[in-house]
C-alpha cells in the first residue's frame, strides 16, 4: 500500500548506533532509489550545508568532556536549523527524496539521555526551531560492542562519542528500539548485523513499499 506524504517531497532518516552501517545503508538507499527513477539528495547530520559541517568538527572531535550535553543540545540544534534552510526544506519543495544519515532522533538520545530533563530540553528547543519529523526512520540495530569496534576501526578525527565507551553504545541502542516502539508509524527497525548486502536489500523493498511512484512514471 503506498503511503501519501503531504509534503511533494518524501525525508527519510537513518539512525543507530556508532559503527550499525547506517551511513552505508544510506549511501546504497540514495543510490537505489535513483537508479528507480527518484531524485534524491543524500546528506547527512550534524553537517549537509556550510554552516552545519563548520559545527560538525566541533561537536565530533576532542575530548569527550569538551562539551556538556547542554551545550551539545544548543550546537546541534543550530547545525540542524541551518541544515533544513539550506538543504532539506528547498528539496522537498521541489520534491525530492531526501535521505540524512542522522536528524533530531540522535539528539534526542545522545544528548537528551545523558541527564536529568535534558530530553525535555531538546524537545523543546526541536518544538521552536526544528518543526519537522522524517517521514521514514529506519533504526540499523547492531551489538553495542561489534558496533563500536567497527566505529573505532575506522580511526578518524570524529570519534568523541566513541571514546565515551560502550556503556554509552549500550544506552543508545536502548534508547532507540525504545524508540521504535512508541514511534511505529515512522520507525521501521532493521537488523544491521546481517551481510551490507541484505540489509541494503531489506531497506530498499520497504522504502518502496512506502513511497508514491516517481513523478515522471
């Protein structure tokens, strides 16, 4: 059964923890959908415009306590602003399929889970600045432990959040099948701990499944 948007275009997001292949999964989804006939933007959060990747180097890289979790909350939420004006909403007006590997659901957890009310607080400041959901949240589920030797095993500059350790891994994925369950409608769970291959397969029939026909069919 397809799924009608109201918006002429159609954002899909990725989630998951450090090193679940959601970066790959989106990559391989852009690129089935537009060899499908969609046009499609692929980007990615924090960054995806100018302003946004300035702030992604400072939120992703140095020391773990370089930032408290409400000054994380402030940085990426104003990274996120400057994303949708820039990239996400012009887009979609002109209805494309816009893929992000990330949105708010990683702020919500990594920043909101980390204290007392900072989920409160990062709902909020989403509810006046943010104003927009994915119409489709696939959550790559992966071992916190196989997930964040992966993520370390890439050996970048933007390892901050690896370095606070599997304990944190461990609470993120919670987080997120937590979010699944009370987000059925646009969270669709996919077991990341299968072959590249299988799990690009899954997520594309079931982003089929969910999108209109390309405009020009």
């Amino acid at each position: 059964m397809t799924t009608q948007f109201p918006r002429r275009g159609v954002f899909i997001s990725f989630e998951g923890i450090d090193g679940s292949g959601k970066s790959t999964q989106a990559r391989l989804l852009a690129e089935a959908l537009e060899a499908a006939g969609y046009p499609v933007v692929l980007t990615r959060e924090p960054g995806g415009s100018t302003g946004a990747e300035e702030i992604r180097s400072l939120v992703l890289e140095g020391d773990p306590s370089r930032w408290s979790p409400e000054t994380e909350i402030l940085l990426f939420t104003a990274a996120r602003r400057d994303h949708l004006e820039k990239r996400i909403w012009p887009a979609l007006d002109a209805g494309k399929v816009v893929v992000t590997d990330r949105f708010a659901d990683s702020t919500r957890l990594y920043q909101g889970l980390r204290g007392k009310g900072l989920r409160d607080e990062v709902d909020q400041l989403h509810d006046m600045i943010i104003r927009t959901e994915p119409d489709i949240t696939f959550v790559i589920d992966m071992d916190p432990a196989e997930g964040l030797s992966r993520a370390k095993g890439r050996q970048t500059s933007e390892e901050r959040f690896e370095d606070f350790g599997e304990e944190l891994q461990r609470k993120m994925r919670a987080g997120f099948l937590d979010l699944v369950r009370t987000h059925p409608e646009r969270c669709i769970l996919i077991d990341g701990g299968r072959s590249v291959e299988a799990v690009a397969l899954d997520v594309r029939d079931r982003a089929l499944s969910r999108l209109p026909e390309p405009a020009d069919r």
